[in-house]
C-alpha cells in the first residue's frame, strides 16, 4: 500500500497540515466511536462470516492497530473514484457518518462555557480521561478572545454586557460592528 499512499500523501502535502496530538483517552474513545460512525452509513454491504467483529475489541491497544473490520473497505466510496486525489486510495478505505455530536439550538438548550469547563474539570479529576493532569482545561475549552480566537487566561471582558472576552483593545474594536447589536448590560 506504500506505493499507493506515499505519492498522493506528497501531493496533500501541500496544502496546510495540522497535527493533533490526542491523550489514550481520547484515542481509545476514537478507536470505540468509529465502528458505530460506520454503522450508521453501512448501505450497500454485510459483514462477512470471517469478520473481525467476531472478536471484541478489535485492538484493545490504543497505539497500534485498526479498529475497523476489513468487510465495509472501498464500498460505498463511489465519490472517492470522481477525485483523481482520491481515487487511487477508496479501495483502502472505510466510509463513516459523521454526524453532531453535540446539542444543536433548535432542539436542546445549549450550556454555556463555564457549565462545560465544570463538567470537564469534574471528568477530568475522576480521571475519566486517564489519569488526571494539572494542565488544566485543554486550549480548545479555555477562555477565548471573540474576535481572533486565540486562547488565553487574561482576557478583558467587555465592559457593557460582560458576556464576550477580547485580547487587546484591537480585538475589541474590530469586534464590535458584529457584536454591538447583541450588546446588552446585564439587568
């Protein structure tokens, strides 16, 4: 298969990369996630008597291993064959559903940050996420500036409402067209 992948690798290359580094936890929860993702987009196939499945789990080991049975490989991608990029992987690869894993608005009331920050610090000392760190909340839950993004615990609030945090004053000021029709001081 490296003949196959090590070109079209060079070829994605190019475009921007971004690692992500995941914790065992977070890897193991991947690793159970992913045969449920396929099963809910498994249309045209049926696993075979000698599946893998028959086994469970598949690779209890969350540095090695593929926890997907080899029955779904290169069906369904049908759209993978229309991309030259693509086409010479879909026989190697496994079609899921991703799908919100998250409330949406319209149909459950969304929690606000500090709620979420809580429960994960809670999940994150019962050690549900392996053993627990004294990194503390992870960049992508801590606090954020609204404009550009960045993560950092010394944040300004905005001196109206005190609902949206900015870096610098630039952030703010750049901010504020989109922000100020929301912008209410807090009764």
């Amino acid at each position: 298969m490296r003949p196959i992948v090590d070109p079209w690798f060079q070829e994605v290359v190019k475009e921007k990369i971004e690692a992500f580094h995941f914790s065992e936890g977070e890897i193991r929860t991947w690793k159970q996630l992913l045969p449920v993702l396929v099963e809910r987009c498994r249309a045209t196939w049926r696993h075979t008597a000698n599946c893998e499945y028959g086994r469970i789990p598949l690779e209890p080991e969350t540095t090695s291993g593929d926890p997907l049975c080899s029955c779904g490989r290169g069906k369904d991608v049908d759209g993978m064959h229309k991309v030259a990029t693509w086409r010479n992987l879909a026989p190697f690869v496994t079609r899921i559903a991703l799908s919100p894993l998250f409330a949406v608005p319209y149909l459950e009331t969304i929690q606000d940050r500090e709620y979420i920050q809580r429960v994960f610090q809670t999940a994150l000392a019962s050690g549900v996420f392996g053993a627990p760190s004294g990194s503390g909340l992870p960049d992508w839950l801590g606090p954020r500036c609204a404009e550009c993004s960045k993560p950092s615990d010394d944040l300004q609030k905005c001196a109206r409402c005190k609902a949206v945090s900015y870096c610098s004053k630039g952030c703010q000021k750049a901010h504020w067209k989109k922000h100020k029709p929301t912008c209410v001081a807090p009764m």
